[in-house]
C-alpha cells in the first residue's frame, strides 16, 4: 500500500520560496511518475508539475518560471521549490503520483501553505 | 490548455437515485492510436485529499463500488452514480491528461 507523507513550512511571507518535500512509502518508486497539484482555498485543483524516477520534470506553464521539481530516489523523495511566493500561492499542496504517469492514484494528505504579509 | 467545464455546480439527489455529473473539454481528449479518452474523475469530501474513482473515462478503480460509473467520449463525459448512498456526498471533479497541462474542472458539489 503506498502512502504519501509530505511536510513544509506553513506559513510564508511574500517573496520567500516554498519548500515541500514529499517521503513515498510502502511501494515502489522507481518506475512512478510523482506529481505536484494544488488548491487554493475553496477553489479547484490546479497541476502544477511532474517528474519521473529518471528525474525528468514536466511544469505547468503558468508556474513554470518559480518551479523547481526535484527527486532522491536513494530516500524515496521528491520535493518541490516555488519562488517569489504572492497570496496567490496560498493552497493546499498535494504530493501525489502512481503507476499509470497519467492519473494520480495516491495522495498525500495536503499542506496547507499560507503567504501572508 | 484544455479548459474543463463541468455542470452542474451543485447537484442535490434522494438517497437511493441516480446522480449524473457531466463534465465537458474544450477539445477531444481522444486518442486514437490507443482507442482511449484521457480522462479521470475524482471524489473528494471536505478535509481530504481527492480520490481516484475512474480513469480512462471508463474504469472504475480497484474497490471503487460499482455503482459508480463512467462514459463518455471524445469532448463529452458524464459520471453517474446509479444509488446515491450518503457516504457518496462529496466534490467531484474530472481532470483530462491528454495534453499538458493536465486541467481540472471547477468541480461538482453533490449533495443529500
């Protein structure tokens, strides 16, 4: 059974850089496709990128210029950086992956980061 | 991007009715060179994270009950729950991986 834990710092300032790391347990990781995706508060999710076992990394567009997705599969991790923070980056952030590279079959259970002066 | 209208916004059923959630991309998420939409939905009640309930806008994941369903094709889908149980009360939303990058609908408030 795969499972996500995944921690970063809550609260932030405007222009510091978000750092989420993502710990998979209990499955394979090599061979996963792991992804980041985020909701803002009462809002829909949005895909914000993707990287595989070989670490080659995917972004979204849209955020492509502050994102950072990286992997240590020596600890089954991946993280993600995102400069420049605004109040618009304020979302729950979600460490998610699984077999397929398509769908996302396994979830973390969220980080809810806050930017705020 | 694919921009991913889902409808309606909110949706209230009797226990033990069908519940049809619709959702439609701004352009065909069909491949042809597999024979398959890119296309997944998700459940996520209040304080979790989503859950994958189809993809392939068809299959039902492993454990998922089957009175949920998929289909669809091309540029429109539909989610259907044949008999609303009270656990199934939830956001719902689709997401197509066809193309980069993956979108989301705005989501599907069901309700008792």
């Amino acid at each position: 059974q795969v499972q996500l834990q995944q921690w970063g710092a809550g609260l932030l300032k405007p222009s510091e850089t978000l750092s989420l790391t993502c710990t998979v347990y209990g499955g394979p990781f090599s061979g996963y496709s792991w992804k980041l995706i985020r909701q803002p508060p009462g809002k829909a999710l949005e895909w914000i990128g993707e990287i595989n076992h070989r670490g080659n990394t995917n972004y979204n567009p849209s955020l492509k210029s502050r994102v950072t997705i990286s992997i240590d599969t020596s600890k089954n991790q991946f993280s993600l950086k995102l400069t420049s923070v605004t109040a618009a980056d304020t979302a729950v952030y979600y460490c998610t992956g699984g077999s397929s590279g398509w769908w996302s079959e396994h979830w973390g259970q969220g980080s809810l980061v806050t930017v705020s002066s | 991007d694919i921009v991913m209208t889902q409808s309606p916004n909110s949706l209230a059923v009797s226990l033990g009715e069908r519940a049809t959630i619709n959702c439609k991309s701004s352009q065909s998420v069909f491949y042809s060179s597999n024979n398959k939409n890119f296309l997944a939905w998700y459940q996520q009640k209040p304080g979790q994270p989503p859950k994958l309930i189809v993809y392939w806008a068809t299959t039902r994941e492993s454990g998922v009950p089957d009175r949920f369903s998929g289909s669809g094709s091309g540029t429109d889908f539909t989610l259907t729950i044949s008999s609303l149980q009270a656990e199934d009360v939830a956001m719902y939303y689709c997401q197509q991986y066809y193309s980069s990058p993956q979108t989301f609908g705005l989501g599907t408030k069901l309700e008792i």
